[in-house]
C-alpha cells in the first residue's frame, strides 16, 4: 500500500506538472500568434475585425490592451471590459520595457483551474499593447481526476489481489507448521511418536530431523530403562541373599558359634559386593554428569600405567601371576583426565588378574606411532566366548555370572572403562580366545585437537 501511495502521488504529481506545462506552452503560443497578426495594425478596428476570424478555443477569452491598459479587444460579450481599464500581473510584466512573455496555472477561490498567458505587441521594437490569453484549465484536470480515480481502482484492485494472494501463500506455507506444531503438543505424555509429513520441502526436512531425535530419545529412555531394572537387580541380589541368611540365622535354634561366623563372614561380602556395586555405579555417573568440569591436562601416559601397575602387583603376586610393564623410553605425553585413565586402564588390568588362574601372566605395554598412543593389556587366562566379547562392555553384563559372583565383580568395570576411554577419543579393541587369553587394546588418538575436545 505505501509503494502504491508513493508510486501514485509521484505520477500524479508529474502528470500535473507536464500537463498544465503543455496547456501553458499552448496558451503562450496562441496569445503569440495573435500578437503577431495584430501588431502590423494595431488599431481597434483592424483587432476588431481580424481577431474574431482567428479560431480560438471556446473556453478562451482573449483581451487586447493597449500601453494605458485600456481594453481594445475581448472575445467576451456579455461582461465585456471593452473600452475599460485591465490590468494583471501578467500585462503588467508584458507592459515592461523589456515586456517579457509570461504565462501560468492558478486556481481561483472556487478551486477551479485557469492557464493565463499574457504577450507584448511589439513593432519597431516598441511595446504598443498587450494580448492577454485566459483559459479554463478544468479540462485538464479531468483528464487527471481521470486518471487519479483509474489509479484508486487499480490500486484497490491490486491491494485486494496481493491480500488474498499473500493470505492464501501463507496459510499454504504455515498450514504444515501448525500441524506439526499441533503433532507435537497433542504428543502423549508417556510415548515419542513419529510426525508423519511427507513433503520433500524444508518442513519435510524438520519432520524428518524430528523423527531421528524421537528416535535418538527413544532409545537412550530404552538404556535408560534397562540401566535401571539392572542396577535395581544387581542391588537386590546381595540384599536378598544377606536377607536369606539373617532369617535363617534367626530361625536356628541355639545355633553353634562356627555356624553363626560362617554367615557374617558370607554376609559381611554381600555387605562388600553392595559397596563396591554402589561405588560403582556413583563412578559411572560422576563421568556423566561432569563431563563438563573434566580436567585435561598434558600427563606422561607412563605414569598413569605405573600407578596401576604398582597397585595390581601385590593381587598379581599374591595369584602368583606374573605380572610386567613395558614401556617405552621417551616420555608420552597426552592431555588426559588423569582419574577417569587411570580407572580405565585399572579395571582392565584388574580383569586380566581376575580371570587369569594362577601361575598366568599378565602384561601391560604401552607403545605409540605418529598417530596414536597404545595400552595393550593381555593375559593368559580362561578367555571370552566369540559371542560373548560385544557384550562383556554393556552395564552388568557378566560372562559367566556365578564366577564372576565369586571374583567379586559387579559388570560395571569394562563399561566404565570404555566411557573413559571415549572421553578421550578413543577406542578399545578385544581379541580373545577361550583358554588361551585375552589382549585388550586402548588407543587414545595422539593429535592435540581430538584429545582436547573432550566429547
Ligand atoms: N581379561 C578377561 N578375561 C576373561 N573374561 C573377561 C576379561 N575381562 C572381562 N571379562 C568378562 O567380561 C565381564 C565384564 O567385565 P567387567 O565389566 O569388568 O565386570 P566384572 O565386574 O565382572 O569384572 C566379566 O564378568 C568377564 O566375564
Ligand atoms: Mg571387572
């Protein structure tokens, strides 16, 4: 509407201008010519006789003044100022010595439009009278007022066309938008849903990033879930068991001294295996949740290796399990979070010694390429099944869960683990054969940026 009033009123306004300019040129010219036929005889009765021969336009009135402004001529007869005093601005500036041509547009009190023009007659160079040429300029601007109410229509027009035009585009562009908008509020509380839009358009697009995040949430609720109902099981079995025994415990008539240490000394572990669990599990989700705190800082990775090396020693001897560290000569240093590292390569570690029988070995070796630094942890122990091996990193997830009950393991080590290891970037990489051994390797990529970014 504002391009349509600016565009409207610059159009008018010139067609104004242009208009009346040619309506005065006219004027001028007309007010010229009878000036020039007049002017060899400038008498009342030559003007008289040869002026109204001269076709002039109906709606023009032409007066004829000589030097003392008295009327010679005027082409009105009713209200003729015949032999009369005339005098306008206009005859006054033709009059001048130096009488000049002049001619304009005015509109009188009732607003209609008049063109004036007024000319001096001149012969041997002298100013002998004036010809002054009036005319309604009304035709004129109705040819405007034509063309202003032409343009009202048009512009009318053209605003409804664009209304309803951009009203429909709009509802067309935003219809899909609402839906999805309506999809998504009307969404079960208890259930993620697909939206189903199937337009190849941006909106498609949203629809189909929407759908991999529902499917993305789905299924971290699914770990969630599982995380629950097995930390909650993994708690209930010591809990049952130290249950079990005090009832029996209470059941037992004067029950002897030995019978009685047996079973604190069996519920006393049940009481340990909750704590480690506990411990565990609090481990686990500290890496969740600090992630952003983490510290990374530039540590020789031989270090973090000798401390876990230093503590499993007296475990591996006390096995009789021989247990070695090689590392190498230069110095490795790699931003880590020293903790979250160490607790991996310790509960691999701790794996090895755990499931090694006696008189096994177990060897830690840290090396590095260009690329990337390397713990490789391998043992000689009882071996994971082929089928086992994909699974041994899931939460509470243990091979053979008797055995493990009785190493005194909770499932949790190897996902902790492989968290930590993520947190740098890295990966671990099983190769085992049952009874015979396993090598886990941690790589830890050794470019700075990787390990800095930290997720
Ligand atoms: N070095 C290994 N040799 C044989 N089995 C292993 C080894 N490391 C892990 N496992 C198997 O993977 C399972 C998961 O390990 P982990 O998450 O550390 O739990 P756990 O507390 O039982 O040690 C173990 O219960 C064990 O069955
Ligand atoms: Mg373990």
């Amino acid at each position: 509407m504002v391009v349509l009033a600016v565009l409207g009123t610059f159009l008018i306004t010139t067609l104004y201008s242009s208009l009346f300019d040619q309506k005065k040129m006219e004027v001028l010219t007309n007010a010229n010519v009878i000036a020039s036929i007049i002017s060899d005889d400038f008498t009342e009765k030559n003007i008289n006789d040869k002026l109204p021969q001269f076709p002039i336009e109906k709606n023009a009135r032409v007066i004829v003044v000589n030097t003392d402004s008295v009327v010679l001529f005027d082409t009105y007869k009713e209200t003729s100022f015949k032999d009369k005093m005339f005098l306008n601005d206009s005859i006054t500036k033709a009059m001048l010595p130096e009488g000049t041509n002049s001619s304009n547009a005015f509109k009188d009190k009732e607003g209609d439009w008049f063109i004036e023009a007024a000319v001096p007659v001149i012969r041997n160079s002298h100013t002998i009278g004036a010809v002054y040429v009036i005319q309604s300029g009304d035709s004129t601007e109705e040819v405007i007022l034509h063309i202003r109410n032409a343009l009202f229509i048009l512009g009318g027009l053209i605003i409804i066309f664009v209304g309803i035009f951009s009203a429909s585009m709009a509802s067309v562009l935003t219809l899909p938008i609402e839906r999805f908008t309506k999809f998504i509020n009307n969404m079960p509380k208890d259930s993620l849903q697909h939206v189903q839009i199937n337009s190849r358009d941006e909106i498609g697009q949203l629809a189909e990033a929407f759908n991999n995040l529902i499917d993305r949430m789905a299924e971290l609720e699914d770990k969630r879930r599982t995380f629950v109902s097995n930390a909650s099981h993994e708690l209930k079995t010591p809990l049952s068991i130290i249950k079990l025994l005090s009832d029996s415990l209470m059941q037992t008539e004067n029950p002897d001294p030995e019978f009685i240490k047996e079973f604190l000394s069996d519920m006393s572990k049940e009481v340990d295996r909750l704590t480690r669990i506990i411990e565990k599990l609090l481990d686990m989700t500290q890496m969740d949740s600090s992630q952003q705190s983490m510290q990374f800082v530039h540590t020789d990775v031989r270090e973090i290796v000798q401390e876990v090396y230093d503590k499993l020693l007296p475990l591996a001897t006390n096995k009789n399990i021989v247990l070695t560290f090689n590392q190498p000569d230069d110095e490795v240093i790699l931003p880590v979070e020293r903790d979250t590292l160490t607790e991996a390569v310790y509960n691999i570690a701790d794996n090895s010694i755990k499931y090694t029988e006696s008189g096994g070995n177990v060897t830690i070796s840290l090396s590095r390429d260009l690329g990337n630094i390397y713990i490789a942890i391998t043992d000689t122990g009882i071996g994971i099944p082929k089928e086992e091996v994909q699974k041994i990193f899931d939460r509470f997830y243990r091979v053979d869960k008797a055995r493990a009950r009785e190493t005194g393991g909770t499932g949790l080590g190897l996902s902790i683990a492989l968290d930590a290891v993520k947190l740098h970037n890295g990966h671990i990489e099983v190769k085992s054969e049952e009874e015979v051994g396993s090598r886990f390797t941690i790589t830890l990529p050794y470019s700075e940026e990787n390990t800095l970014s930290g997720d």
